[in-house]
C-alpha cells in the first residue's frame, strides 16, 4: 500500500510483500497475499496456468503463507489495514473516514477489525491512502472508499462505503491500490489501471484521470504489480520492471529525474532482470531479487532506501545492507520491511512512530533492523507509517505496530498518542478466534 501501503501495499506506502516461492503474483501498497502449492487447491482454479507460470517466476507481494487451503493476505494503506482470513472475507480496521473499511456503517475510525460488506472469497486485497481494492477467486475486482478521482473504478465519482464492483475487468489476479488509484494484473498479463492520472501513473498514454479501467500499454507479460502514491510498477518477462508515472525523484528507476507532471510511457527500471516481488512505497520502490537481496530506488529521505547512506534520491536502483536471504517484502510511505527464511523480519526507514518495529521510535533507522517479538513471520504489511506481520503462534496471529492514531494496529485503541514501537497483537473477531489473538503488550 501507500502510505499510504502498503501509501500496500504502502502509498504512502504500499503495504504488501509476498514471497518469493508463492504461487499467485500479488501487488501492494504498497502495496499482495499467496499460498503455497502444498497448501491450496489452486489446481481447480480457472487462472491455474497463470497462477502456476507466477509461481514459477516467485512473484508476489504481499505473501501468507497459510495454515489452510483457502489464501490469506494482510493489506496496509495510509491509515488501515485488511486482512483476508480462512473462508475468503475481508475484515479490515482502522481509519474509515471516507468508508475505507468496506462496512457500511462508516464511522471515523475502527480499533478493532469489521467485516467488509459482501465481498465472498476473497483471494488478493490492497489499501490505499483512502480506498480499498479486492480480487475474488472468480477473477472479480471490488473498490470502495474515496472516490474523488476515479479510483473504485465503477464508472462513478461518489465515494463508496461497502465494496463495489469494478466496470469491465475479469480474470484478475492482483490488485494495487496508490494514492488515488489501482490497478489491475489480469491472468493474460495486461495491466489495466483507474483513478487519478495526472502524473501518468495509468500508464495509457494520457495525463487523464479515469473512473473506469484503462490498459497500461506496453505490459502484455506481467507477472506482479505495485502501485505507489502517484507510480506503478509491474515485473515482466524473466524478471525484468517496467515503471510509469511520476519520476520527480527516481521513483521509475531509470536513471532519469523527470519534472512534473511525469512520464507518460512505461519505462526500463535500470540493472534489474531477476526481480521476484515487488513494492512501492510514498515515491520509492523496492525489488526483491532471485538470490534473495533487495533493491531500492527513489525518494531516500528518512533511510527509506536502505542503503546506509544519506541521500536525497537514487534514480538507479541501490543494494539494502545486509539482506541475502529475504522471501516477502512491503513497502510503507518512507519504509520498508522484509521476511528472512528462517521466519524472522528485519526493516528500515522512517521510524518516528515506530514502524521498523525494534523498539525505538523518533530515530530513523539508514539500514534494516531486526523487528523484536515476532517470529515464524508469514506475511506482512506496511502503511504509511504502521506495519503488520502475520505470525505463527498457534494458531496463526496477527500483529501491529508504529502509528495507531486511526485504530490502525486494531489493538482496540485510537487517538493522536496511540503508537507503539514493539508488535502487539490484533483483537477482536475474527482474530480472537480465527487467530487466537492474545492482548499483548500494547504498552
């Protein structure tokens, strides 16, 4: 979102990570969830030869690997996070001001997770700055939330408090929501994208907003997407990224810095031809590669792209200290986060409310961290400035930490001095029985 997350995944942030060995590609915020081949019946699936040929390529975002057949998937936008649980609902939790949440109830913000109205099967989901998107196992695409520019995609400019459908997209496979827009990865490989264009991150030949899908020319082969606050990205062929949209700070990767509004074609993110998953962050995006190490370029303000060295962008993507064995990844507004193969999770970024998860905040931390209390990590999320991981304690658990002013952290608790360095648990149903959710230490 964005940062939204996943801002996830992380618009600011896009908020999604998945792992390398999942089968189904997945956006995110930044924001992206997936299951194993072991653990799903995919097989009777109709996108089966899609979602195989993703899962050979590693893709995905966003990744849970779950304990049962059916997918699940954590997502963070700019100020909630979603949460695909056994069954296919999404229960989602956190700031709801422009209906983000999905229920119709519609109140400023949520502690505690609610269910989104209607929506059934649910296999992929993403969080914007203010809007959700989910994919169905029946290749449908579902929005709602801030409506202002287009970006639910339902041929209308209202704002949505319950999910509704998408015009015209079917056998999708993964959906990534921006700042105020989304997209969409198709099992033929097409992109196709909505909302806010200004900045050309609909990537159509246009700096036209849209409030019904458009195809992104130039993507016929794309295996994972990621949107950021006004950016996209999309891994294609072997491994190779192609970005589109705003570029003010490198965020495309083409070695280029463009003035506003943008770049109006899909461009080659420079050295990178193995990337496995994908995540886009405020206006930075990060890669995983084949051998396990990540990549970022962008906006590098805050440590955001890990390299250790204070810099104001990288137009070219820059290696992240220290990671050799990372499986997911996610991406915040200005942070970004990663499982490691043995289960544990490190990040780095921007850290004043905590989000790297190590037990400090008001520092931000130029390169990756190991996040305390969490282990045996199978998915994970980033917001714009808050993080989730979904964590085997058997049951599965999740869990959240760094800026909880919006009830983001859905540990029951809301207001401006809500924010906690160290990763407590998610309360309230379904997570106290489907997750056995425990209260924690929320101190």
């Amino acid at each position: 979102m964005l940062g939204f997350a996943a801002r996830t995944i992380g618009l600011r942030g896009r908020r999604f990570a998945l792992s390398r060995f999942a089968p189904i590609p997945c956006v995110y915020r930044k924001r992206r969830s997936c299951v194993t081949p072991e653990t799903t019946d995919m097989a009777t699936n109709s996108h089966t030869s899609r979602t195989l040929a993703a899962a050979l390529a590693g893709l995905c975002l966003l990744l849970l690997q779950p304990a049962t057949s059916q997918a699940q998937q954590l997502a963070a936008g700019g100020g909630h996070t979603c949460a695909v649980v056994p069954g296919g609902n999404l229960h989602c939790w956190g700031w709801d001001e422009q209906g983000q949440l999905g229920d119709a109830a519609q109140n400023y913000s949520n502690p505690t997770p609610v269910r989104a109205e209607g929506l059934t099967n649910v296999i992929s989901a993403d969080g914007g700055y203010q809007h959700s998107c989910a994919v169905t196992s029946a290749g449908g695409v579902w929005c709602w939330g801030y409506n202002r520019w287009g970006q639910i995609g339902n041929g209308s400019g209202a704002d949505a408090h319950t999910p509704t459908a998408v015009v015209g997209l079917s056998n999708a496979l993964a959906v990534g929501t921006g700042g105020n827009h989304s997209c969409a990865m198709l099992a033929t490989g097409a992109v196709w994208c909505w909302g806010h264009g200004y900045h050309g991150q609909l990537g159509s030949g246009s700096f036209m907003e849209t409030n019904v899908p458009v195809q992104v020319v130039g993507i016929s082969t794309a295996s994972a997407i990621a949107t950021g606050e006004n950016h996209s990205c999309a891994i294609v062929g072997g491994g190779a990224i192609k970005c589109w949209g705003r570029n003010h700070q490198g965020q495309l990767g083409n070695g280029a810095i463009d003035a506003d509004p943008g770049v109006l074609g899909v461009v080659d993110v420079f050295g990178i031809t193995t990337a496995i998953a994908l995540s886009a962050g405020n206006n930075h995006t990060c890669a995983l590669l084949l051998d396990g190490t990540v990549r970022c370029w962008g906006d590098g303000a805050r440590g955001a792209l890990g390299n250790g060295v204070g810099m104001d962008y990288s137009a070219v993507p820059v290696t992240v200290v220290g990671i050799n064995d990372a499986t997911a990844l996610a991406s915040g507004d200005l942070h970004n986060c990663v499982i490691h193969s043995g289960g544990g999770m490190s990040c780095w970024g921007y850290n004043y409310f905590g989000s790297v998860g190590d037990g400090s905040n008001r520092n931000d931390r130029a390169t990756p961290v190991t996040v305390i209390r969490v282990s045996d990590v199978t998915a994970i999320a980033a917001g714009g400035s808050h993080t989730c991981a979904r964590v085997r304690e058997d049951p599965i658990n999740v869990m959240c930490w760094g800026n909880g002013s919006f009830g983001q952290l859905g540990n029951g608790r809301a207001g401006g001095t809500v924010e906690t360095p160290r990763p407590g648990f998610v309360l309230g149903d379904p997570f106290d029985i489907v997750f056995g959710g425990d209260p924690g230490d929320f101190e």
